[in-house]
C-alpha cells in the first residue's frame, strides 16, 4: 500500500506558477499561510498580463488577500511561499507586512531582491527583515520557469 504525501505548501505555490504559465503569464505562484495554525490564507498565481496590471505578481496578490482576510495591514504571523525569489517592490511589500519567513523556491539573480540584487533586508533603510529560507522546491521552480523562457524564444 502507498500511502500518499501530503502536499507542502511549496507544492501548492507550485499548482499556482503551472496555472500562470498555462495562462500566458510568467509562472509564479504564491501561497500565504498563518504560521500557528497552518491556515491557508490566500492561493495566488502572477496575473499582469489577464489584469493589465504590473503589480500584479503573486507575492503581492497574495499579501493584499491576507490582509484583507485578516483585516490588518501587518500580517507578523504570517509565512509566504513563493516559487521565485521575490523582485525588489515584493520584498518591500513584504517587509511592510511584517511577515514572519519567506519561503523561495529558485533563486533570482536578474531581478531578485532578497539574496541577490540590492538584498533589501540587509539594507539599514529596511525597518522589518523576515526570516529567509530559500532552494524550497528549486529544482521545479527553476524548471518551470526554464521551459516558459524557452517556448518564448
């Protein structure tokens, strides 16, 4: 008998980044989670390109759902799962939402902001740092993204 894996929160922020790319869109996917209770709060996926929208990237969708949920602005108790290291306005989002960790999946060195690019937690204008943790489900990420790039092309 098999006993089948729950999926991770990693593994539903990936369901997401394969419904943006199945819709035109770069595939990033996001998942906020209230940390205590492991609460679902919001399942998001990239949608500039359906919303005509450039802010319109998982992260943030993800964070404006959370909040509106949970009607704060500040969301300290709160983790986000994200496919892609988050860009330079999603780590500022983040920070101004306090969330408590940020769980990547592949590294970003054009357009990150976390570990790569001007690493906006370290910066001492940067007036709330999440704990990081990124290399969560690289491998799958860094593929999905590798294959939309490639039929791009």
């Amino acid at each position: 008998m098999t006993v089948a894996r729950r999926p991770s929160f990693m593994d539903m922020a990936l369901v997401q980044a394969r419904a943006a790319a199945t819709a035109g869109e770069v595939p990033v996917g996001a998942v906020l989670v209230e940390a205590a209770s492991g609460r679902v709060l919001a399942q998001t996926r990239n949608r500039i390109e359906e919303l005509n929208d450039p802010t319109a990237h998982a992260e943030l969708l993800a964070i404006r759902a959370g909040a509106a949920l949970l009607d704060s602005p500040r969301l300290p108790a709160c983790d986000l799962y994200v496919t892609l290291e988050p860009c330079p306005m999603c780590a500022g989002a983040i920070a101004f939402a306090r969330l408590r960790r940020v769980y990547y999946g592949a590294g970003d060195p054009k357009g990150g902001a976390i570990d790569h690019g001007v690493r906006l937690f370290d910066q001492p204008s940067c007036h709330h740092r999440p704990e990081v943790y990124g290399g969560i489900g690289e491998t799958e990420s860094a593929e999905l993204l590798r294959e939309f790039f490639q039929a791009r092309r």
